[in-house]
C-alpha cells in the first residue's frame, strides 16, 4: 500500500472512530464467545486429566463376582504394560450424622501411602488433616453442595451395616475417628452412584486402611498402565494404550476364573444349604409361635363361652325365683282384698242395723223413758205435795184424820206408782244400756278386724318392695358380669384378627423365602458362574460424567456462536457499504489518479482488517480467559476438582481470528466491489438515491389503508434496506433469544423441584422401613404410623435400586411397586407431559420415566431389560412414559411384578403425606419416626428439594453470561443500525426538520423504525429462543435429571421488556445526534 | 402600518475556530405582504444566510427581524420549529423528496403537521401531477419533482414561501415553468414569495429585487410592473 493510502487509511479510522469501533466490537464479542466457549471445553478437560495423574486415578480397575486373590493380584501385576496395582476392598456402609442417615462408600487405602508408590492409586487429595496411620482412623470426603455432611477432624463416625450381616463380620472395628478431609480424583461427580442400603443413594465417601477390612479376597483392583499418564484421558490416544493391556488382562482372567470355580460353586451350596437350614428353622419356630398362640386363643374363646352360659343361668334363675316370690305376694293381696271387702260389708250392715233399728230404737226408748221419768217426778211431786197435805193435817188441830186417811191412801197409793214407775223407768234405763252395748260391741269386733287387715296389707307391701329391690341387684351383677364377658369376646377377637395377620404374613413371607431359596437353587450354576469385569476409564463414573458435561458444553459452542458470527458479518457488512458509499467521490477521484482497484480496495479491506484483527485479538484474550473460568466454575460446583488450568490454545485462537478476519473483510470487500466496478466518472457523481417502491403490503390494500402516514414510510423503509432489515431482526432476536433461554433456563430448573415434589410426588416423605423386619412388623408399623394425626395418608411401597437395560446402554433406575395400584394415585400422579393424560397401572405391563424412556430411545411398546437390583435380570414390558424430572423411575403393579421376576414384591418403604407440612411439624415427625426401631431412614421432599435446587443453581451463572452477551448483542447491532440509518438519511431528517418537524416528532420519525424493527426481532427473537432453551436444557441436563420444558410467561415478558429497554438505551443515547443534525444540509448537494 | 417581514441591522458571524466571519454585516429591508421579492447576489453574498435566517433555520447574531409583526429574531428553537411549521414553504434547489415517498406522501408528510392545510389533490392539480400522484420521485424528471416541492410547500397552506434557487438545478425550460408556476402562485393566493437566485436574468420578474453583496443589501429596486417570466430570455 502506497504511503498516502495507508497515511489516508488510519486518518479514516481516527475520523471514524465509532465505526471502527462498532466492527472491533462486534467482531470482539463473536471471538470471546466462539473461542471462550470452545476453549472451555479443552480446559475443563485438561484440568481434570491434569487432576487425574497428579493423584494417579487408576485407568483400569478389576471386579470380580468372586474378589480377587494375591494371586490373582501378582498375575496382573506381571500384564505386560501394567505399572502398578492397587488391590484393596470396598463397601458401603451407613452412618448417622446430624440425626441424618448417610450412604458412605467406604474403600481401603493401601499400607504405604507415599505419593511415588507405584501401587497406591485413587490417591487422596488431603486438604486438611493427615493420613490415616492405624486402624480405626479414616478420611472423609469434604462437603460439597447437596451432600453436606457436617464432619470435622476429630469426630468419630459410627458405621452400621445396613444388611442383615453385622457390620463386624466385614469390618474390623465399626468406629471411625476422622483424622483427615480429602477429596478424590476417583469422585468427581456429586453423584456418586447408588446402592442397595439405606436410602440408596451414595452420599459421600470415607477413605481407611485396607487392613481393616477382614475379608481375604479383595473386592476391586485398581491398575494404572505405563505410559497412560502423559496422554490426556480424554483423547483417543489413551485409549490406544490402555486397549492392548485391557485385553491381556481379559485373556488372564480366564484362567484365573478356572481356577477357582469348584471352590466357589461348593461355597454357594454351602450358603444355600445354609439357607434352608435358616428357612427351615424359621419355619419351625413361626409354626410352633401360632401354634401356641392358637391354642391359648382357643382356651380363652371357650373361657369366655363358658362364663356367658353360667351369666344366661343365673338371668333365668333369678327370674323364675322373682316370678314365684311375686305370684305368692299377688295371692296376699288377693286375699286381703276379699278380707277387706267382708269387713266393707259388715261394716257397712252394721251401720245400716244402727241406722235403721238401732237408733229409732233409742230414740223411741229415750222418749218413752223422758215420759215415764217426767210422770215420775209429778207424781214425785204428788207424793211430796200429799206429804205435805198430810203433814198439815196431822198437825191440825184437830187433825182430820179422815182426812189424813185419805192423805195416807193416797200418798200410798201415789207411793204404789212410783215404785211401779220408778221399775218402769229403771227397765227402760236398762234397755237403753243394753242397746248401746250391743252396737258397741259390734263395732269394737269390726274394728278388730280392720286392724288386722292393715297390718297384712302394710307386710305385703314390704315383701314386694324387697323382691323387686333383690332382683334389680342381682340383674346389676349379672350385667357387669355379661359386659366383662363382652369385652373378654372383643379382645379375643382382635387378637384372633393379629394372629391371622400374623399367620397369612408370616406364611407369604415363608412361601417368599422358599421361592428365591428354590431359585437359588435353580440358578446355582448362574450364581456360581464367576466372572471379572475388566473397566476402563469409559466405565467410570465420575469420568465419563464429567466428559460428558464438557461435551455438553462443546454441543453448546456449536450453537451459540453462530448467532454472533453472522450479526457480525452483518454488521460489517452495512457498515462497510456506508462507508464506501459516502466515500465514492473519494474512491472515484482515486481510481481517476490512477490506483488500481486492488489499491483502492486495500484501504477499505484493510480497515475492516484491523478492526478484526484487534477485535479478534481483544475477544481471543478476554474470551479465552472469561468464559472458561466462568463456565469451569459453574460446572465446577458439581464436581470436587481443583481451580480452572487455562491453556494456550493457539490453534483454536488463530482459527477465530482467521475466521472474524474473513468474514469482516470478505464483507469490506463486497462493499468496496460494488462501487470499483463503475467508472471514475460516475463514482464522482453522486449516487442516485435508493429508489422507493411499493412494498408487497401495499397490494394488500385493506390493511395498508388502515396504516397512518408515518407507518406507511415505516412500513416502507423498513423493506428498502434488507440488509439492515437483517442485521437488526437477527441481532435483536439473537438478544431476545438469549435473553429468554436464560430466564428460561432458570424457569425449567426451578419448575424441577416444584413440579417432582408437588405435582408429580404428592406425598411429604419418604420413610425406608428396616430391612431386617417380617411382613407381620411391617404390617404392625403401618397400622400405627396410621393412627399418628400428623399423618393424612401412608401406603407401603416396594422400591428398589435397579438397572435397566437396552442394547449396550444401561442405568440405574428406581423400581417402584405399590402395594395398592389405587391407593397409590393419591400419593403419585403418573401421567404423560405433554399429554397431562393419567395413566394406570395395569397388569401387564410396566411405566417408565421419561428421561430415561428417552435416553434409552425406548416407548410404549418396547421391551427392556431389567434388573431388580437382587441380579435377576427380567425383560419387562413398557406401557407407557410418564412425566419425571429427578431421578429415574419404573413402575410396575405388584402383579405383573411378580409375574415377571417370578417372587411377590416386598414393601419396604412407606409413603406418606402430613396434614400440615411446616417445617417444624415436619422436624418433629422426622424426629420420631428416626427414633424407631423399625424405621432406617426418613426422606423428606422439602430437605431434597432444597439440596437440589443448591446444586443446580449454577447454572444461574450460565443465565447472567447469557444476558450479559445479549445486552452488548443488542447495543452493538442498535447502535450500528440508529447510526447509520441516520447518517445515510442525514438530507432526509433534515429536510423534515426544516418543515418544522418538532425534534420529537423527527426522532419518531426515524426510531418508529428501530422501534418496529425491534419488535420484529422480539418476536423472532421469541421463537429463537424457545428453540435454544430446548437445545441448551437437553444439553445442559444431568443423566438422573430431566429439566422442565416450559417457559413461565412473565419469562417472555422480561425477554421482549429487556431487549425494549436496550433498544431505548440505544435511542436515547442516539437522540442528541439526531437533535444535532444541522438543518443546512438540507440545501446542500446530494452526495 | 409597518412591513410584512422587516430586516433591522441583522448581522450573522460565525466562528470558524479562530477565525469570525460576518456572513451578514448589518442587514436591512422590508418586504411587504403578497410580494414577489427576487433576492440576488453572487455565490457567498450571504443572500442563502438570509434565506435561513428568514426560514428560521438559523438565527441571526444580532439585529432584529419582525415576520407578520412576531419578532422571529428572539425566538428559542422550538419556537423557529414552530414559525417553520405553521409559516413558512420551503422550495430547495435539490428537491429534497423523500425517495421512498409517493407524490401525494411527499404532499402528506408536510400537511400532516401543520393547522389548516389546503386540499391535497387540489394543490398537486396546481400544480399539474395530478397524473403521476401516486408516483415515486425517483420515476419523476427534475422539473416534475420541484413541482412535488413546491405542492409540498404550498400545501401547508404558509404566510411565506421561500425558494432556494429553484431552478438551480433545472434545465432552461423547466426552470422558466417552475418560476412561472411560483409566481402565478404569487399572483393567485397573494402569497409573499421570496426567490434567491445567482441569475440576475430574472430579476425583472420581482415586485422588489433585492441584491446582496458581502453580508450587505446593495441596493433594492422595486419594479412597478414586473414582467411575466414567459418573456424573459436568460
């Protein structure tokens, strides 16, 4: 380039700063997202390979159904390419910490424990505290999110088994004293696995000397290959070294399992002998347990038969006893009644007698007697009358005596009739006497007989009294007697009733043992088959999770940068054409003097060059820095590894720029093409103006009829520049897009825990009974967790911990069989998602969750393989694919379960929802329901939704990288668009002004487009971004986790309000550039 | 009664870094109502500064300027916006159509803001395109597109018409009609229009000619009987 070009070329970038700027930028955030992103994924894997041989994680390891000899252990170690071996055992094991049972996965460390000895593999990563020296001591994994466990140096922890087998038939000593805090390249991932104890999931691991554990064989061989460790584990080329020394390996283990196969087959006899020696005397001892109960609950039956005849004899005798007691007293009465009626009527004769005879009688003799006594006294009188006549005539002188003769006759005479009278009166007086005497004593005799009537009737009356009083105590005695007995019956009853319970349980549970004993049997060729599975690194848990997730984010990288690549050639494109056309007289001019196009071109080309080259450089640096840290760290927060190692990735850095550079200049180049084309003389004329022309929504003339003026010309220009119409609708969807991928992002992961724990599991907790309980306690621990009020409802479930199977591909998955299909709706709703439509569970046939339906490619219809977690592996039949966000679950009737795998589903965990779910109810619940001796663990759905919703709030940080990018998206693509609309329509908004458009008026006029634009690339935007929040969650997802689907619609509101608001931002930063647009311009030429 | 428009010592300077420059040094004049008023002057008299100024584009750096009896030179920029909406009809040398407007749009986009418009088909007719109304400027020759401009400007129905030199940019011919078509508009509505022109040709066509020479009024002739732009020859 000649001097003056390159002289003319940077005066240009200084005079245009803001465009140069604009493409620098752009081409900036495009490289810091492609090259961010794509170096993300190498450095998350270098970092964790780097991880991996610093603590020398094995790259192969060794199980085998039978444990490994020392033998076995130095064969190996002779493997041609073999380093080292670590032979060591392992186990899970419960313990209880915070009143909280914990999964540990328990595994051995080899005697010498310095970092160079070849065979000490899986090495710890202490962070605090030592190494365990002796017996007894251990290491203990350090919390992370999810799987707290609140254990410091120090603490001792107890171990239980968790099984039948006594923890001390395993393990020297069951308690452990924490001396150390470690981490382990063996245990990436918060998810450890899972296993068939306690709540069976593995919880956090604990590190302690081999020596401990008791058993001869060992359970696992670690092996590490030579060389393996200078290649990155993640690369194919690892691989190749480890395939060779696997395959020798395999060919070992045939001959090794040879060996050993007579002595493992007599080893599982001698378990099964054992076992029907156990069932045996189960047997026995449960036969003879209801055989006694049996009998005593007969005694007592005919006990009770025996007192309620002895109470129905008493009832009679005291009635019949009663009746003949109450027909003597009635007789009595009878009597005395007939007694009462006799004196009645001799009474009343006697009154009559009186009435009619007695006392006329009287009355007659009384008067006769009056009468007589009044003629009595007058001749008394007469008497006294001649005594006294006479007296005179004695004492006269001469006495009369003739007279007195007369006198005495008389006197004698009147003496005669008074005796007579005086006899007359004294007969009547008898009469009298003797009248009154007579009615008297009639009457004394009656009377006499009334007394004694009385006297009867009152000793009736006490008679009768006292037998009713008798009978109402004997019959109070009787009923006491007959409600002890009613009792003694209700009592016989229910324990009859438990008996039965006990009986039939106790039978399914003896019938139950005696079916696996007979499969055992049965399949003792089966068990005994030994085999070793020789793992690689593709077998390991933690490693294959953790590449997975770096794939994920490399599926991730390959969507997003897209977007910004094609907004940036955009971008460049439109702004490049502006350039060139405003600087035609120029190139003209140049072209006039004599420069060849090529020369011409270059400065164009070369300062879209430098402005990509520095952009490129600018976003490589800051890209290659940011992103990585970022995206490590938020995935980082589900696995224990140690900070972030970013490496040099010039390949990955020279590629980006190479591609910003071409594209931009590619695009520059375009632009300045168009223009080299023409003449110099018709460059030096100014270009004709972009003509106007209908649009295709003006043939629609109803609706372009109802559009005002200003949405006409809106309408109009919007469609006259398409590239911009482009550049702005991709780069504002794209910022829609991000926007509401990462509200929704958000949206989806905290729909999981609502929708898993309140729509789907509709029940509170969770209680794993203990394995060691018989149906009957089983039965016994339901009957009274149902009395508890707190509870609303509770059902037994059978869960366990399986795998399933299609093709190469397995996992492990929750099997699920209610007790009671029906019952089991209220607790859980099985139902499609998209659909919502409920499905049962019917007999033949099987439901699946979906991500596990889906990862394993398989529907209703299919047949899977599944294991039940006891190692019977059964093909099931799917019926159908339910909706389910943690975890992966079957779900099969207890029927059709025991159709296929052959035994009856056992109920080990008990479901159940609280009529209040506060938490400190809850607490309380959980507080005595761990107390019980038949209870092992207690999961509530509150506690595993908030450790949940921990572990993945991560990926929040993925929702602020995201709008973070969409807001410079958005500020780029606006500003470049306002800026050059103005400028290229400089005349225009001049012209207006001078018609005396008011300022506000002129930037409507020019921002109802940006305005409109904007919406448009909202609403695509919208679109957009349904389709990457569907991208980025199924990439994003864990394997035991599906994200929700859906998007909240204040999600879409925020997404198109943001982009909006940047969209004003841009405007409002542009509107004093508008305002200064001077109004001469107007009467200047055309450019 | 005083003038229509009056210019009162208006002086603009404008500050060129360190350098001022009087682009008008002391300006005065009258114009009446209903006048046809030829401003003249060489390239950089100062005669398109006072067009602004008079347009209120631009404001004047001292002196006063009296429009219908308002004093424009006092007015803040909303207020210039205000007198260029309601008062006054620009015609600029170049057109000045927006290219993606029809015609009639073109007619629209100045009515539409302003008080009492006049009939928009009855102004294109005036102007003869009622023929190409509904056509874009880039499908109309130069003469038909001054004549949308003027539309435009008449439309909105103002006290003054100002014009840029209006044929500046046309061929003979069609500069003689647009000139003709102005000052028939003159003449029919008794509108003040005001022509600034470099052609000294056309000033016998003036009620006043006014000519501009270096930021100053050189002097100001005032035709009794202007002649018809038909007969002049330039």
């Amino acid at each position: 380039m000649k001097s003056a070009l390159l002289k003319d070329t940077l005066r240009e970038v200084k005079k245009s700063l803001g465009r140069f700027l604009s493409i620098l930028a752009i081409v900036a955030i495009g490289v810091a997202f492609f090259a961010g992103v794509k170096a993300a994924v190498p450095d998350m894997k270098h970092t964790a390979d780097q991880y991996f041989d610093d603590y020398k994680l094995e790259d192969m390891q060794l199980i085998s159904t039978i444990g490994f000899t020392q033998d076995d252990v130095d064969a190996i170690k002779a493997v041609d390419g073999v380093e080292g071996v670590m032979a060591v055992h392992n186990m899970n094991a419960l313990t209880i910490v915070d009143k909280r049972q914990l999964v540990l996965a328990v595994h051995g460390l080899p005697a010498d424990l310095s970092a160079d000895n070849p065979d000490y593999l899986n090495q710890a990563n202490l962070l605090a505290g030592r190494l365990p020296k002796h017996s007894g001591e251990c290491l203990i994994e350090q919390g992370k999110i999810g799987s707290e466990i609140n254990v410091k140096i120090g603490d001792t922890i107890q171990l239980t088994s968790g099984t039948n087998v006594d923890i001390s038939e395993t393990l020297k000593t069951d308690t452990y004293k924490v001396v150390g805090i470690t981490l382990s390249p063996y245990y990436l991932s918060y998810q450890k696995g899972t296993t068939n104890i306690g709540s069976g999931t593995i919880n956090n691991f604990m590190l302690i000397p081999d020596a401990d554990f008791k058993s001869e064989y060992f359970t696992e061989l670690n092996v590490s290959v030579k060389g393996a460790r200078s290649l990155n584990s993640y690369d194919d080329s690892y691989f190749d070294i480890i395939k060779p020394v696997k395959q020798r390996i395999k060919a070992l283990s045939k001959d090794r399992i040879d060996m050993r196969k007579e002595e493992i087959r007599s080893k599982a006899e001698a378990e099964i002998n054992k076992q029907e020696q156990l069932y045996t005397a189960n047997k026995n001892t449960f036969d003879t347990r209801i055989q006694d109960a049996e009998t005593k609950l007969e005694d007592t039956r005919i006990k009770l038969k025996s007192s309620k005849d002895e109470i129905i004899r008493q009832r009679s005798t005291l009635e019949t006893t009663y009746q003949q007691n109450l027909k003597e007293i009635t007789s009595g009465e009878t009597q005395l009644k007939a007694n009462m009626e006799q004196y009645n009527a001799s009474k009343q004769a006697l009154d009559d007698r009186f009435q009619n005879e007695i006392q006329p009688k009287l009355i007659q003799l009384q008067s006769k007697l009056g009468q007589n006594q009044e003629a009595y006294h007058k001749i008394i009188d007469a008497i006294n009358n001649t005594k006294v006549s006479l007296e005179n005539a004695k004492a006269e002188n001469p006495p009369d005596e003739a007279k007195i003769k007369e006198l005495e006759k008389q006197l004698e005479d009147y003496q005669n009739t008074s005796k007579v009278m005086e006899k007359d009166i004294g007969d009547l007086q008898n009469q009298i006497a003797g009248l009154g005497k007579t009615y008297h004593d009639a009457k004394a005799k009656l009377d006499g007989i009334k007394a004694q009537l009385d006297a009867a009737s009152s000793a009736l009356r006490t008679s009768r009294n006292q037998l009713e009083q008798g009978k109402a105590e004997a019959s109070a005695e009787l009923d006491v007697a007959e409600a002890q007995v009613k009792s003694g019956w209700k009592q016989y009853k229910s324990a009859k009733g438990k008996l039965l319970d006990e009986k039939t349980l106790g039978q399914q549970e003896l019938n139950n043992a005696r079916e696996k004993l007979n499969n055992a049997k049965s399949s003792i060729d089966e068990l005994a088959a030994p085999k070793w599975y020789v793992l690689d690194r593709h077998s390991h848990y933690s490693y294959m999770d953790y590449g997975s997730a770096a794939d994920r984010m490399d599926a991730i990288a390959k969507v997003f940068p897209v977007f910004f690549f094609v907004v940036a050639a955009l971008v460049c494109l439109t702004t490049m054409t502006r350039m060139v056309d405003e600087q035609r007289e120029a190139i003209g001019t140049l072209k006039a003097l004599g420069y060849s196009r090529g020369a011409i071109a270059s400065k164009y080309v070369a300062y879209a060059a430098a402005a990509s080259i520095i952009g490129s450089i600018v976003g490589c640096v800051v890209g290659m820095i940011v992103f990585p840290t970022v995206i490590f760290n938020a995935w980082g927060l589900m696995y224990s590894l140690p900070p972030v190692k970013l490496t040099v990735q010039m390949p990955l850095a020279m590629l980006t720029t190479a591609i910003a550079v071409v594209v931009t200049t590619a695009a520059a180049f375009m632009a300045v093409y168009k223009e080299l084309v023409e003449t110099p003389a018709l460059l030096m004329r100014p270009k004709a103006p972009k003509n106007g022309k209908k649009i295709m929504l003006e043939r629609v003339t109803f609706l372009w009829k109802h559009f005002s003026f200003t949405e006409k010309v809106t309408a109009r220009n919007i469609f006259r520049y398409k590239k911009r119409f482009l550049m702005t609708v991709i780069g504002i969807s794209g910022c829609t897009a991000l926007l509401l991928a990462g509200f929704g992002i958000r949206d989806s992961i905290s729909q999981v825990v609502s929708k898993q724990y309140g729509s789907i599991f509709k029940y509170d907790l969770s209680i794993t009974l203990n394995s060691g309980l018989s149906l009957y306690q089983k039965h016994e621990a339901l009957i009274d967790l149902q009395k508890d009020k707190r509870i609303q409802g509770i059902m037994p479930i059978a869960q366990y911990n399986g795998n399933i199977q299609d093709g190469n591909q397995d996992a492990a998955i929750t099997l699920v069989i209610p007790s009671d299909v029906k019952q089991y709706r209220t607790f859980t709703s099985l139902h499609e998602r998209t659909s919502q439509k409920e499905l049962s569970l019917s007999d033949h046939g099987a439901i699946i969750t979906e991500k596990i339906a889906s990862k394993l490619h398989v529907g209703a219809g299919d047949t899977i393989q599944v294991d039940n977690g006891s190692g019977s592996k059964r093909k099931v039949k799917i019926i159908g694919v339910v909706e389910n966000y943690i975890d992966h679950y079957l779900y099969m009737s207890p029927k059709y379960y025991r159709e296929i795998f052959k035994a009856p589903a056992s109920d080990n965990v008990l479901i159940a929802d609280l009529r209040d779910d506060r938490k400190t109810i809850e607490n309380a619940v959980g507080q005595d329901l761990v107390k019980r001796d038949d209870v092992s663990s207690v999961v509530f759905f509150t506690g595993m939704a908030e450790s949940f919703n921990d572990t993945i709030s991560s990926l929040n940080i993925v929702t602020v990288v995201l709008v973070i990018s969409a807001g410079l998206l958005a500020f780029v693509v606006l500003y470049n668009l306002t800026n050059v609309n103005v400028s290229e329509r400089l005349r225009e908004i001049a012209t207006i002004k001078v018609l005396g458009f008011y300022d506000k008026e002129v930037s409507a006029y020019v921002y109802r487009e940006n305005i409109l634009l904007t919406c448009i690339g909202a609403g695509t935007g919208l679109l957009l971004g349904i389709l990457l929040h569907r991208i980025i969650m199924s990439v994003a997802e864990m394997d035991t986790v599906m994200f929700g689907r859906n998007i909240e619609p204040l999600s879409f509101l925020y997404s198109v309000l943001i982009t909006i608001g940047f969209a004003l931002i841009v405007n409002i930063a542009m509107y004093p550039k508008l305002k200064k647009i001077p109004m001469v311009e107007s009467l200047k030429s055309v450019e | 009664m005083s003038a229509f428009i009056e210019f009162e010592n208006v002086k603009k300077i404008y500050q060129m870094g360190e350098v001022q420059i009087e682009a008008l040094a002391g300006v005065n004049f009258k114009i009446d109502k209903g006048e046809f008023v030829v401003i003249a002057g060489a390239s950089g008299a100062g005669k398109s500064t006072i067009l602004n100024i008079l347009g209120g584009m631009d404001s004047c750096t001292s002196g006063n300027i009296y429009v219908d009896g308002s004093r424009i030179s006092e007015y803040n920029a909303k207020e210039l916006t205000t007198y260029r909406r309601y008062d006054i009809g620009f015609v600029f040398q170049f057109y000045n159509l927006v290219q993606n407007l029809t015609v009639v749009e073109n007619v629209e986009l100045a009515t539409q803001i302003c008080k009492n418009p006049l009939n928009i088909d009855e102004t294109i007719a005036a102007v003869g395109l009622q023929d190409r109304r509904g056509n874009f400027p880039a499908q109309l020759s130069g003469g038909e597109q001054q004549r949308v401009a003027i539309a435009r400007a008449l439309a909105k129905n103002p006290k003054l018409l100002l014009c840029d030199e209006p044929t500046g940019a046309l061929d003979y011919k069609t500069g003689k009609a647009i000139l003709k078509l102005l000052q028939d508009t003159c003449r029919e509505h008794h509108m003040t229009v005001i022509v600034i022109t470099h052609n000294l040709a056309l000033t016998p066509m003036g009620d006043k000619v006014i000519h501009v020479r270096n930021g100053v009024i050189e002097k100001v002739d005032i035709n009794d009987h202007p002649i018809p732009v038909e007969s002049i020859e330039w």
